[in-house]
C-alpha cells in the first residue's frame, strides 16, 4: 500500500490579531480541499496537531471543534501533541491510519494561535515542552535551551556567530518571495549580529517568531491517487524520541532522535542524503539548522557551520535547506509547523512554485522537531510513485 | 489573568529530596548514577535495582547562557546565567548561576547554594531551591 498527498494548503503566517484559532483551521482545510479538488464530505477522518491551545487560548478538544467549525461532522477527528512537532505526528497518524486500510481520505493538519498572550506568557507556555521540574523551573527558555546547544556547537567544532548569522540571512533571502511568510524581508549578517541578545550568543534574528497560522495537507490511498494528476508519494517516515530534559543527553551537540528517525525515513525510501534535493528543516534557532544539517547526513557532524558559510544551502545552492524561507522567515506557529513543512515539500516535488521552485526536484525530507528535541520527525517525499 | 500554571505546596513538596537535599539515584545492577532521584532505571528496566544516592554539590560547568528576556515570573531576575552543569558524581543538571555574571564561563568549578528561585505573583507561593556559585 501506497500513500500520496494530493492536496495542500496553508493560511498566511502572520501575527491574525483578526482571526481565532478556529477561523484559521478552517481556512487552511478550505485551501487544501480546493487544491485537491476533493470534496469536504469524502474526507473521513481529521488528525490535527496543536501544542498548547489550553494555555494559548484557554482551548482543549480542538480536534472535534475543527470538524465543526469546517462542517465536518460527524468524522472522527483526533489531536496530536508532541510541542513543536506536533502536526508531523498527526501527518504519520492520518498516514498510518491509510495503511493501516481504515480509510481513504485523511485531512492532517496544524494549527496554533500564539499572539492572544503577552510575550513573556508565550515564552512560559512554550516552556511547557522542557522538563518542567528541572528546565522550566528554574527559568530557562527555548531560546535559553538553543543558546546552551549553540555554545557547545560552538566550543566543541568552532562553528562561529556569523555562520549561524548566515542561516538566518539565507532563510530570510528565500522568504522573501513567499507570499505566505509574516517575515519577508532580506537581512544581513551585521543587522542580525546587531540585533538584541536574547540569550547569549543567540540573538533576536537567531529566533523564530511568535505567529499565527495553520496548514492542511490531504492524504489518499494508491486507488484514490489514481484519479489525481500530480500526487506526491510518501517515500519514508520515521519518528524518535530522545530525554526532555537537554541536560539528561550525553552529547547536546547532536538530535540523537534526528538521526534515528532520519535513518528510518532513508531506509523506507531507499535513499541516502545525497539523493535528497531540498530539505525543508526545523530551524526554530539559527544552530538548530546547522545540527539539522549535520544530524540529515548532509555534512559530517561539526562541519554544518562551514556548509552554511559555503553557500551550500542557497535554493540553488549543492542542498538547497528552507527554500520557501524556513521557521525563521516564514513563522513558526508551533503545531502548524511540521504540516507547513510537508506543505512546501509538496508544492516543490509538483514543480510549481514559482519563484520559489528548486530546480528539478525529486525528492524532498521535511524535519519536524519538538522540543530541544525530545521529538523528532523525518519524511520523505517523491514525484515518482514508488514500486 | 489566567494563570494555569499557579504551583501549589504539593509540587513542590514532593521534590523536596532532589531540589533541597540533592538525593539522586543509582542503579546498583548497572552503576549508573542518576540526578534527580528515579524509581526506574531506564538502562537495566525491570532488572535494575535503584538506590538513594547524595550528591556533594559540586559541579562543573560544560555550557551556559545569560537569560535576557525571561518566562513569566522571573522578570525581576533578569539577565540571569543559566549552566548545564556536569555534577562530580557523574550525572548532568541545568542550574542558574548566581553573582557576577561576566565570571560565568566553561569549565568554572561550582558549587550549590540556597536561594529563592520564584515567586508565584503577589498571592502565590515563594520557591526555594538550588542555585549554583562559582567555587574558584
């Protein structure tokens, strides 16, 4: 049994001081039903992901809310969590509910709505994906987890403030054209070595922002693909988890769940990293991208700095990483991300993203990872539908 | 304001041996030692065989950050160090480092001390616990 996408969609990623939650899940399934051409009442089953609507917007059982507001009912309809990867789960759980010969057609989706809290609220909510007891407890931050990452990437292969500058500067250079981005503005590595330290030596333009959004992606069966003219297949799928706690890890220079996740998705796929012709990559802080590069096989571990520094990554770069414009540029609403992801992989692999297409793409990698990376999630995708 | 995070006495209470009185683990099947206090070891499972174990409180620091702009409720501590600290025993811990916080560097020899860490609004609880100070 074979598995394609044949529908995606996305809202802007913006700060949607005119929007709820409920508004943007459903404009992001509208979007994908239409790209489909796919009837909403044919969809039989929702997996959505979302973090933290509990303590963004005081909002649990999200799932049933989405069907109903997208006059849905009476379809099953499940959320997923799992932090900042949470819609890559709910990607493999509507997959494997197709595999599994349930269903047919599955809608997966993210959605979050960040922007209702105060800053330092957001920060401490998005802290509910650290080890409360010993992370969050003591006042450390995301940015605070990256910062410690980045310091030991640092300390350990020399990888330097400017060559993570660049991964910022690149990603807002590819950002630019997305109409999609909250971000799309070109930087420089001196106005991001400028910008202010949030938690030393990351700095504001090392961040991802706080954002709206949702995505939506439509996942058929080889039967139903049949009918489609361009499906893109699922190629590979691999999860893993690793310790909550950073500090718990023997190495923090390394996803060891990016590793063994990507080497699941690899084998499924029968490919190897230098097969993979774009990646789009969880760089919620500028050294996530650089170990993401590194952890994909990309690069050998320690030399993701220079790989970024030799322009390696530009979309029409040797391995073009975050062609549309990354978390950084394009938004990060956290349990919208991964599904983004698979979204952009998508509309590559169909050759028809305009300013935004990577030249003769055939395989695609989406890397979705929750956490300082307790959670991680790798998906292949190709044009060409697999034996 | 919503505060679903309002801690209470019992949360607090319940890691009183690790957060005031650095009680760990240690499996004596695989000799691993574990910061803070387990009731399995996730090496040996249902085959191992965990203990009590003091910490000294003595540590070193392998990476560390200035927190500038802070979660909710620890805005008035801000800029604070931050360390991922290799403890003498064996295991890892995040730790704030109190002082001068220019002194804060790799491979600083520290050592716990008593502090306030958090004070849950006007009308909630004020946490203690462990902090860390440079010993040299």
């Amino acid at each position: 049994m074979r598995v394609a996408v044949v529908g995606v969609g996305q809202t802007k990623f913006d700060e949607h001081w005119e929007k709820s939650l409920r508004d943007l899940s459903t404009e992001a399934g509208a979007i994908a039903l239409r790209d489909s051409g796919i009837d909403g009442k044919d969809i039989q089953s929702l997996y959505i992901g979302n973090m933290s609507a509990g303590r963004f917007i005081g909002q649990e059982h999200l799932a049933a809310l989405a069907v109903d507001q997208a006059g849905l009912i009476p379809i099953p309809a499940t959320r997923c969590e799992a932090a900042c990867a949470s819609s890559a789960l709910a990607f493999r759980e509507a997959y494997f509910s197709i595999l599994s010969g349930e269903y047919d057609i599955v809608m997966a989706a993210g959605a979050e709505k960040m922007t209702d809290l105060k800053g330092t609220d957001a920060i401490a909510t998005l802290m509910g994906a650290g080890d409360q007891e010993w992370e969050s407890a003591i006042g450390l931050t995301f940015a605070g987890l990256y910062a410690l990452i980045a310091r030991d990437h640092m300390q350990k292969y020399g990888t330097t403030r400017e060559q993570m500058a660049m991964v910022s500067v690149n990603n807002h250079r590819n950002g630019v054209l997305n109409p999609l981005a909250q971000f799309p503005a070109e930087i420089t590595v001196e106005k991001v070595l400028k910008s202010p330290l949030i938690s030393d030596p990351l700095r504001l333009l090392d961040c991802s922002p706080i954002t709206d959004g949702a995505a939506a992606v439509i996942l058929v069966s080889e039967k139903i693909a049949k009918r489609f003219e361009n499906p893109i297949w699922i190629l590979g799928s691999g999860q893993a988890s690793d310790t909550l706690a950073l500090h718990h890890r023997k190495s923090m220079t390394e996803l060891v769940a990016t590793k063994v996740a990507a080497k699941k998705a690899y084998e499924q796929a029968g490919l190897k990293p230098k097969n993979i012709d774009l990646a789009e990559v969880h760089d919620c802080f500028s050294i996530n991208e650089i170990i993401a590069i590194e952890d994909l096989g990309f690069c050998d571990k320690g030399k993701g700095g220079k790989f970024v520094e030799d322009g390696k990554i530009a979309r029409d770069g040797e391995k073009p990483i975050n062609p549309t414009g990354g978390l950084k540029s394009i938004g990060h609403p956290v349990g919208a991300t991964g599904v983004r992801q698979i979204a952009d992989v998508v509309k590559q692999l169909r050759g028809e993203y305009g300013n935004l297409q990577v030249k003769d793409a055939r395989f695609g990698l989406a890397l979705n990872i929750g956490g300082s990376g307790a959670t991680s999630v790798v998906n292949i995708f190709g044009r060409d539908k697999p034996k | 304001m919503r505060m679903p995070h309002k801690s209470s006495v019992p949360l607090f209470w319940r890691l009183k041996d690790s957060k005031y009185r650095l009680i760990g683990s240690r499996c004596t099947t695989c000799k691993e030692v574990f910061f803070p206090k387990k009731n399995l070891c996730p090496v040996c499972r249902r085959r191992g065989s965990i203990e009590d174990m003091q910490f000294n409180g003595n540590g070193r620091i392998v990476s560390y950050t200035i927190v500038r702009v802070p979660p909710e409720g620890f805005e008035k501590y801000a800029p604070y160090a931050v360390a991922v600290i290799d403890l003498e025993e064996g295991a890892r811990v995040s730790g704030q480092v109190v002082g001068n916080i220019t002194k804060v560097r790799t491979g600083k020899q520290v050592r716990t001390v008593f502090r306030k860490i958090h004070e849950d609004g006007s009308d909630g609880l004020i946490n203690y616990g462990l902090k860390w100070e440079i010993a040299e």
